[in-house]
C-alpha cells in the first residue's frame, strides 16, 4: 500500500499535506478496486430506507476518480466517474457534515457528471462524507431520487450515523487483514477476509475460531504454550486495538438493530388504519428500541386542551394528564433529555422527588403538535463519554420515532376527516344522501337474505321556506342542525338517519315491520315538536313535520322504488294539510 502511495510522490503529483495523508489513509484500508460486498450493500440499502429514496451510493475518493464500492437502487455498469466531475469530491470538499443538490443537472456542480447525465429523471441528490477518526474524508454516502426534497434533521442524523458504520466496517477489514498477515508471519491459521465474517456467527465467536492455534502448529505451541503471544511480540498493542474494535463492532451491531427496528416500524405504522394499531406498535418497538426502560404514549385531548396517556409499558414517573405546557419538549417543540444530574431541568409533569433519566419526544406533524413520546432509560453502563455517546444516539432514535409516529397519526386522522366528509353531512352531522342510497341498498340485499322487514321514513320540515324568510337562513341553519341532533339522540343505535337534501330526512329501520314503523313515526312526530331553536335572546316556536312510511319489499322490492313510494307518501301528507304521518 505504501509502494502506492510512493508512486503517487514520485510521479510528481502536487498534493497539499492535507490531501496526501486523505489519500495515504485511504490506500490504508485497501478498499479501491474490490469486489461487491453484501456487507456494504446492506448499508447502503439502509440509508436508502432511512431516506426514502430509491437510490444510494457508498464511493471513495482517490487522487483522480470517484469510485463505487456499492450502488443500490440500479443496475449499472459505471464502477468511477472523473474526480473532478464527481459528487463525492464536492461532499469531502464541502465545508460543512452534509451537501444537497437539488436538480443536480442545471446545477453548475454536477451538471457534468457522467453517472448523472445518464439518469436524466434524477432530481435530487445529497449526501455526507465518510470521516475516519483521524478526520480524514475518505468518501462520501449519496442518496439520491426522483422528486426534489429536504431531508429532516433526523434522517441527516441518520445518514451520519450510517457513514459512520461504512468507515467501522473499512477498519474491520482493515484490522482483519493485518491480523492475517500477522498470523501468517508466526503460523497461525489465516483469518479469512472481512465479507466472509459478515453472515457465519458472530464477531466474537469467528475472532476465538481464527486466532486459535492451527492444530498441527507444533513447533509454534512450544513457543506460546497455551495460546499467547509468541516472546518478544507487542501483547498489549494488538490486544488493545482487537478489544477497541469489539467494542466498536458491538456499538455498531446495537445501533444497526435499532435502525432495523426503525424500519421495521415505519412499515408497520404506514399499514395501520386506527389509532389504537398506531398506540400499540409504538408500545411494542420502543421496549425494543429502548430496552430495560420505560414509557408511555401521549395524544392531546382537543377538548379537555390536555395530554393523556393512552399506552405504557414498565413504571412512568410521570403524570398520565397533564396541559401541554408542563413539558419543556412540547414548550420547544424538539426532544428534550434530562437526568438525575439536572433536576431542575424536569419537565413538571415528572415526580421531582424521584431520580430519573428521561426523553420527551414530541409528536408533530403538518405543522401541529399531537403528542408526546415519553422515555424512561434503563440502568447504564460505560464510563462518561460512552454514555454520553449512547444518550446523543439514542435522542436521535426517539427523535424519529416520534417523527414516525406523528406521521402515521396525522395520516389516520387525515384519512378519517376525509372519510367524513365523503358520507356526512357536515351541517346535520347526519349521513349524506349519497351514503344513504349506498346503504339502502347493502340492507335491501342483507333483510332479503335473512327475510326479514325494513322500514323507512321520509321526513320534510313544514313550512321551512317561510321559517327561512322569517327568521333569516342562520336561524335556518340552526334548526337543520337541531334536527340533525334529534335524530342522532333519539333513533335506535342500529336505525340510520340521514339528510336526504334541503329540510328533508330518511330514517333507515332494519328489522322494523309496518306497524312497528308507523309507531316509530308517530312516536317521533310527537317528540320533534319539542325540538327549540335559540334566536335573539329567545326561542323559536315548535317545529312541525310531515311524513312519508314505506316498508320493504310491500311497497317496493328496490332502493329506488321504495324510495319513489316514500316521497309520493310524504307529498300526499303535505297536500292533505302537513303536520301529519301517512303511509304509503
């Protein structure tokens, strides 16, 4: 590798300092030109999920291309395009942690690049630098698509995270093969290369398996006895650095599980159509994503202008109501961590008297706030800087959870608003004609089939043209309304009323013979006359109607029929005077 690097001097190229030790790090890792990994693929398939885009890229950096380690999304024969041309050099040039193009092809930047040019739909690319700890920019992690977008914070924070495994990974590889060719030197078996551990047990089980002895080592178990270094080898130096990159291998595994339950979730969520489906995903995950703690989910009551809890798991130091500014992360409208070391930064709605380490996550969506989502962590471990470390990652985990699950709700009560104003009338909060007709016919086909009767009532306000010009369309209004809530309160939970069109009604009665609904009728013919209407300080006089009863199939075997017999039954009530019932 340094033989690479000398050639590189020796051919007179003219590197700043910086630029040759970027460079003489990447050859370090000797990862240019190799072979697909699925280890890398699988990364790079991440951070398109993370994303939601179709496309993501892993590429290095040399000192006169861009090369492509792994390419997710396509099917593409272009392993490097020219430095100079390429996206990856403007992401490690770039001054700060993330770069985004949108319209990549009218940008001056990017424009010319060859991979881009050859996918003319592209409208959006972005990316971040893969930084070893040396600070070196190796390379870069790209996502890019088809609509132009802004990624949120959570998703850049994502993508960092995710460069972050690309470069463990690069030292992986790295520490196996200096492993190899160490024990190549003393005899002991070789390690394979680092793509072959990736999916045959685990980390620590392979490192006992490679670095074991080679059975018939005779002359080296003389020297070593029972497995330790040969004298005079470094024991503390390769020790050290095998047990640092455990340690770091089993971050990463952590951490990469937890992505996977993030996704995992995303699609759970996105196939729930009730709020309860979303309360009791969000239970079960973030026990999984937040082990040995506890928690609770928070939905905003609109009437009572307060949070309640409508899920937990574990013990929660936390009230289960609560008014939205009793949380600091509702007041910031961002996540919110404190411990036992900053009490006086508990949100009120917390025990102060008991010790606890906590997120508040708060649920927004389309610009309004819907909940909260409440962590408490389980016992840590690790000295400061790692619980630091694991504290920082897994703000960013609840961050888009919350996000996650904000989402969904938003979409559920987005979908159920539509709903709504599809089959309800929205002065009546009855249902509309539409849906009246559509449901007329469903019960047709259900009481033919069970033989069994249906009644219906047809409705008509009398004299409401004269009430309208009388006390003006708003006090008209109000008694459509009036109505409405009548019928709503006083028919049988299996009876449907809707608004037929103008001052009209229909009661739907499954299961109700003739006489049964002429009594029904009469019943509500009475009772409606108590209905009041509040105008001016006072209240109108009593409503008076006239109605039209059918039943199923005497005097009709239609929706449309019956629905014909009725309106002739109510315009004979009407001609014989209004205020009256007849039947058909």
């Amino acid at each position: 590798m340094n033989s690479d690097y000398d050639n590189v001097r020796n051919g007179g190229m003219r590197f700043h300092d910086e630029e040759v030790e970027r460079y003489r790090a990447l050859l370090e890792y000797g990862v240019l030109d190799t072979a697909p990994e699925e280890a890398f693929d699988e990364i790079s398939r991440l951070a398109a999920y993370i994303c939601k885009t179709p496309i993501a890229l892993i590429t290095f950096v040399d000192e006169g291309r861009e090369w492509f380690k792994s390419v997710t999304g396509l099917d593409t024969d272009v392993a490097e395009v020219p430095r100079d041309k390429s996206f990856g050099a403007y992401v490690i040039n770039n001054q700060g942690d993330f770069l985004s193009i949108s319209n990549p092809l009218e940008d001056d930047r990017t424009k010319r690049n060859p991979f881009l040019n050859r996918l003319k739909d592209i409208n959006f690319i972005a990316g971040v630098p893969l930084t070893d700890d040396a600070g070196h920019k190796l390379g870069s992690l790209s996502v890019m698509g088809f609509t132009p977008k802004e990624l949120s914070s959570e998703q850049i924070s994502m993508l960092h995270s995710i460069a972050r495994t690309v470069v463990l990974q690069l030292e992986k590889g790295r520490n196996a093969a200096e492993e190899r060719e160490r024990r190549h030197e003393t005899g002991l078996r070789v390690a394979p290369a680092s793509g072959d551990l990736q999916n045959n047990g685990s980390v620590k089980e392979k490192e006992r398996e490679y670095l074991a002895p080679a059975p018939d080592s005779t002359v080296l178990k003389a020297e070593v006895g029972t497995g330790d270094l040969p004298a005079g080898a470094d024991e503390e130096g390769p020790e050290a650095i095998r047990n640092e990159i455990r340690d770091r291998l089993g971050d990463l595994e952590v951490q990469n599980k937890k992505l996977l339950l993030l996704c995992e979730m995303d699609e759970l969520l996105q196939a729930s159509r009730t709020e309860e489906e979303v309360y009791t995903i969000i239970a079960h995950y973030s026990k999984l994503l937040f082990p040995g703690g506890s928690g609770g989910l928070f939905v905003f009551n609109d009437i009572l202008t307060l949070l309640e809890c409508v899920t937990s798991w574990g013990e929660i130091k936390s009230q289960r109501e609560f008014l939205p500014d009793k949380c600091w992360a509702l007041r910031l409208a961002r996540v919110h961590i404190s411990n036992s070391l900053s009490r006086e930064l508990y949100c009120q709605h917390l025990d102060h008297s008991e010790s606890v380490d906590y997120f508040c996550a708060p649920l927004v969506a389309r610009g309004r706030a819907l909940g909260l989502l409440y962590i408490e962590q389980g016992g840590v471990s690790g000295n400061e800087a790692d619980t630091r470390a694991r504290n920082t990652y897994d703000q960013h985990i609840a961050a888009t959870a919350a996000k996650l699950s904000a989402l969904s709700l938003a979409n559920i009560q987005h979908h159920e608003s539509l709903k709504n104003f599809a089959i309800y009338d929205s002065l009546t909060g009855l249902f509309n004609r539409r849906y009246m007709e559509e449901t007329l016919k469903r019960e047709i086909s259900r009481v033919t089939r069970n033989k069994e009767p249906l009644g219906l009532i047809m409705i008509d306000i009398d004299h409401f043209k004269q009430f309208n010009d009388t006390y003006g369309h708003t006090a008209g209004d109000m008694l459509l309304k009036s109505i409405g809530d009548f019928f709503r309160d006083g028919i049988r939970r299996e009876d449907i009323a809707c608004r037929y069109g103008g001052e009209e009604f229909v009661l739907i009665l499954p299961g109700s013979s003739l006489e049964n609904t002429f009594r029904r009728a009469e019943q509500l013919h009475d009772e409606i006359k108590r209905v009041r209407v509040r105008h001016r300080g006072g209240f109108i006089s009593s409503v008076q109607v006239s109605m039209g009863v059918v039943v199923f199939s005497e005097h009709g075997n239609s929706a449309e029929l019956l629905l014909e017999s009725a309106d002739k039954a109510l315009y004979k009530a009407k001609s014989l005077g209004r205020n009256r019932i007849v039947v058909a």
